[in-house]
C-alpha cells in the first residue's frame, strides 16, 4: 500500500442522470447535501444512445452549476466514433470541464459490434492525442476481476494498458473485501502502477438491488453478509443499519491502510453515505464538523 499512502486522500460521488422532473428535484437536494461534505468531484454515469449522453451533458452542467463542485463525466467507448467523442469533448471544454471517467462500458443486448473504441485504453489514448493534459482522467480498476476477463493476469493487464495510455487515476468497482482491494495494489505496484486507485464504495440499503447489481458487475458478496441480509427479510431499517455498518468498517479498514481517499456509488441518495461519513468521522467543508 506505499503507493497509495503517499496520495493525499481526496473523496467523491457518483450519481446517474435523472429521467423525469421528480428525479431532478431528488438529485438536486442529494447533491446539495454532499456538496457540505467538501468531495473532489461528482461523477455522473453515461450510456449508450444520444438521449441518455445528452441527459448525462445537462446533468454534469446542472449540478457544477448548482453546488460548484468539479463535476467528472462519464464516457463510454461503445457504440462511441471519433467525431462523437470529439463532439463531446468540445462541449465540455466549452463548459469549463476538466475531469472525465473513461470506461469502456457494456454492450447493450444484441449488439454486436462496440463502435471505433473496443477497449478503454483505446479510448484514454485517444483523448490525450486530441486534448493533451487538459482533462483528468479517470479509469475503472477491478480488484475482484471484470467479470469478462480472461483471467486475473490479463484484467491486470488490461488495467495497465489503461494507466500507459495517460490515466491520471483510477476507481474501483466496488467491493466488501478488503483483501482483495490490499492485493490488487500489491500487483500493481510490482508492475510500477502508483497512481491513486480509489475504492468504490457501495451503501448498502436495498438487499435485493445489491445482489441484482453484484451479479451483474462480479462484485461478490461475502456470505456472512448476504445471510445476514436475507436474515432481515423485508425489515428496511435493519438492513440499513446493518449496511451501514458494515460499510463503515469497511471504509475506516481501507483508509486506515492508507487508501487515497473513496468513491461513494450513491444511486442518487444522500442518507446512508452521509451516515457513513459520519461514523468514519470525516469533516464537512470549512468548519471541521462530522456530517
């Protein structure tokens, strides 16, 4: 973990762009709440498709806008071509934007074909080619193997091919085992990758929504924890508050150990990650106070 001490912890949140007038006005209020807890970024999600990337463009000026806190867009290589991307790219300059999250993204059903960008690296390269230093950028990390990789070697791999094509950072699928996030680091340093990797952290609030999301991704939930969730049935305030701490320990184990900081997959809501944030005893912004 030397490589990840020596970074200077830095928080943020990731939401996704709403769909309707309601979802908004949520957003808006979510964001407003952990803007007082002083993060480095907001990240907003992108998908395929021209409607879902316009939502993601508005969303991104809205909440910069709004809290006047850095906001970090998404983009995806598929179903992307070059001038979409340079397209984009011009927008977000012209909007005072300077920090992106680069993933390769999922292929939606029946696609067949990803676009001109097959992987991420792809995609980071390309970026630096046409704008130098003037986006930060971001890159997923999987400490628990992307579930289509080959094999943990070649997700490595691939996740190195990421960083040499102009990665400033890195977040991490999320996970509730710390010893897989401590041993991904300990083979990247061995390859020479000491960029910040950030862990993603996901509050736990809804079983049934985290174990549909954790099949999906390949993020495994240990079995002590999943028993204890099915254990509560339909009761949402014992597995909040069983979540909470749960993902507490979790993250006071982590920066304990000197992780640059954590990635709070929020799902637009501001009350369980403001809980954590409490009990890890972080500050809000300029007064020194826990949330």
């Amino acid at each position: 973990m030397k490589s990840q001490q020596k970074h200077t912890p830095a928080f943020s949140f990731e939401f996704f762009p709403p769909r309707t007038e309601q979802g908004r006005e949520k957003l808006i209020a979510t964001s407003a709440q952990l803007a007082r807890l002083n993060p480095r970024y907001f990240s907003v999600t992108f998908g395929a498709g021209g409607s879902t990337r316009e939502r993601t463009f508005e969303t991104v000026c809205e909440l910069t806008a709004r809290t006047r806190v850095p906001a970090a867009p998404h983009l995806s290589c598929i179903s992307s071509t070059r001038e979409s991307i340079l397209d984009i790219l011009d927008a977000y300059q012209r909007e005072g934007i300077s920090h992106l999250v680069a993933l390769r993204g999922d292929l939606p059903s029946g696609m067949v074909d990803p676009g001109e960008f097959r992987y991420a690296n792809e995609l980071v390269s390309f970026i630096r080619k046409q704008t130098g230093d003037r986006f930060t950028i971001e890159v997923a990390a999987y400490p628990e193997i992307h579930p289509q990789a080959r094999s943990a070697s070649a997700d490595l791999e691939n996740f190195r091919r990421k960083v040499e094509a102009g990665a400033n950072s890195a977040i991490t699928q999320y996970f509730f085992n710390a010893d897989a996030y401590f041993r991904f680091i300990d083979e990247c340093e061995k390859l020479g990758l000491t960029l910040p990797i950030v862990p993603g952290i996901m509050p736990i609030t809804n079983f049934s929504q985290l174990a549909r999301f954790s099949d999906a991704c390949g993020a495994e939930i240990p079995r002590w924890i999943r028993k204890r969730l099915e254990g509560f049935g339909d009761d949402s305030q014992a597995i909040r508050e069983f979540g909470i701490e749960v993902v507490s320990d979790l993250c006071r184990q982590l920066l304990e150990a000197g992780a640059p900081g954590l990635h709070f997959y929020t799902l637009n809501q501001s009350a369980a990650t403001m809980a954590i944030w409490n009990n890890l005893g972080l500050p809000l912004a300029g007064n020194g106070q826990t949330a």
